[in-house]
C-alpha cells in the first residue's frame, strides 16, 4: 500500500535528517568554540596578556545614535 514517493514518508525522512544536521552543528559549534577558547589560553600564557586588556580589545562598540529628526512646526488652517 506504501507508495515509494509517499509524501509524508519523505516529509519524515527529511525530518529526520534535519534533527541529525542540527545536532551535527551543535556540535560542530562547540568543537569551534573551544579551539578559540584554546587558542585564547595559548596567546594569554604566551603573551602574557591580562584579562583587562583582552576584554578592552573584544569590548562592543557602542551603538551610534542618529541624530534627532527636525520637525517642522505646523501650519494651522485659516477657516
């Protein structure tokens, strides 16, 4: 009775690929996150850096404000 091209029998195989692919970049994320934090724990110890300096390097920029609009007054109506 199954067809091969059944649609929600593909609809739960791509499912099922989907939860595999995001738990693959969940982990390839934290493999990422902690080779940076390795490599910043090399260049802390060989470089001798504090953690104030590193943390005024990385610090965010603030965010610019736009200037206030100008507004005109506005006209009355003469009735």
């Amino acid at each position: 009775m199954a067809d091969a091209n059944d649609p929600q029998q593909q609809l739960e195989e791509l499912l099922a690929a989907q939860r595999e692919l995001e738990e693959q970049i969940k982990q390839q994320r934290e493999a990422a996150r902690q080779a940076a934090l390795d490599t910043i724990k090399r260049l802390f110890e060989s470089h001798q850096f504090e953690y104030s300096d590193v943390k005024s390097f990385i610090k965010a920029p603030a965010a610019r404000k736009s200037a206030p609009r100008k507004t005109s007054p506005r006209k009355k109506r003469g009735t």
